[in-house]
C-alpha cells in the first residue's frame, strides 16, 4: 500500500510544482524580466526541475499497473518505506498550501512580483530624489536667504509629494488592501537627535 500512497503524493506534488514554475515563469516573461532576474529564473527552474523529479517517480511506479514492464518502477515500489511516504505527503500539503496563498493574491499573479523588478526600485529612488530631496533642498536654500514664505511652500511640495509616492507604493502592494497594524514601525523615528514623539 506505501508505494500507492507515494505515487498519489508524487503526482500531486509533480501537479503543484509545474503550476508553480508556470505562475513565475509567466510572470518573468509578462514582467519583461525572463533575462535580467536570475534570481527568478532559477525559482521557476528549480520548481520546473523538481516537478519532473516527482512526476518520473510517479510514472514508473504506474507503468506495471498499465501492462509495461519497468524494472525500476516494481524497484521503486518495493524501495518506499513509510518515511519516505511521510514525507512526500508533507511535500504534496506544501505545495497546494503554496498555491493556495498565490490563488489569494491578484497582484502576485499579474507578474512575478515576489521579486522586486530592479527597474521600479530605480524609477522610485529617482522619483524620491526629484520630488522630495530637491523640494527640502530648494526649502532649505530659501530659509538661509530669509525667503520664509518660499521655504515654506517649498516644504509643504516636498511633504505633498512624498505622501503621494508612498500611497502610490501602497497602493501597488496587495492592491492598496492594508492589513491593521502591518506598517507599524520596528523602531521609533527620529527627528535630529532624539526619538519623535509618539502618540
């Protein structure tokens, strides 16, 4: 009965694993990443790799039941003990448990998103500098030359801008859905040399 029970989990894993490697291989091509996100590719490769591993267990332990004779899959039955199948049963709830939390989110599936695109993080850094730095800069400039009324303009710019950057960044994470207590601060902010004050 073990070697049944492993070629279920096999083939339920090999299912899982090739889903996987589709959903970020997909996701790397939508993106326009496939060729620069090494990091990407070699995730969906190993899902893709590994999704064959389980899948060509799985069809030789079935062969003999069809008629074809398969040395290694009657060796591959009798070889499975009941760790083996534990494990590959473990394996089999990971899979569909992982598929299950990707099913949930809409922005993950759209591109391969669980690697950050160095691209964005480029185009922020830059819209940060050009929006808020130069803002403080041009407020700060105007403060030293006694122009209060355009440092104080220049002020409230910077903070409108930076406001808008992070609802834009918030709003592209999990599709602007923001869980309680998710953007809680691991540390106090500080301003100069002490901690801001907090509620």
């Amino acid at each position: 009965m073990t070697w049944q029970i492993v070629t279920a989990a096999n083939l339920v894993v090999a299912a899982c694993y090739f889903a996987i490697s589709g959903i970020i291989l997909n996701g790397l091509v939508q993106t326009g990443q496939l060729g620069r996100n090494k990091l990407g590719l070699a995730t969906g490769l190993i899902f893709l790799t590994c999704a064959v591993h389980h899948g060509t267990h799985a069809i030789h332990m079935l062969l003999p039941s069809i008629g074809v004779e398969d040395p290694r899959g009657i060796a591959l039955r009798d070889a499975w003990h009941w760790q083996t199948a534990a494990w590959d049963l473990i394996s089999a709830a990971v899979g569909i448990y992982y598929l299950s939390l990707r099913g949930s989110y809409a922005s993950v599936l759209r591109g391969a998103q669980m690697f950050e695109d160095l691209k964005a993080r480029e185009r922020q850094a830059v819209e940060i500098n050009d929006n808020i730095v130069q803002g403080l800069t041009v407020a700060k400039y105007a403060m030293d030359t006694g122009r209060d009324d355009q440092s104080r303009r220049a002020v409230e710019e910077a903070l409108r801008n930076a406001q808008d950057i992070i609802s834009g960044l918030l709003d592209d994470a999990d599709d602007g859905r923001v869980e309680p207590g998710r953007l809680r601060r691991a540390t106090p902010a500080r301003v100069g040399d002490a901690p801001a004050a907090g509620p």
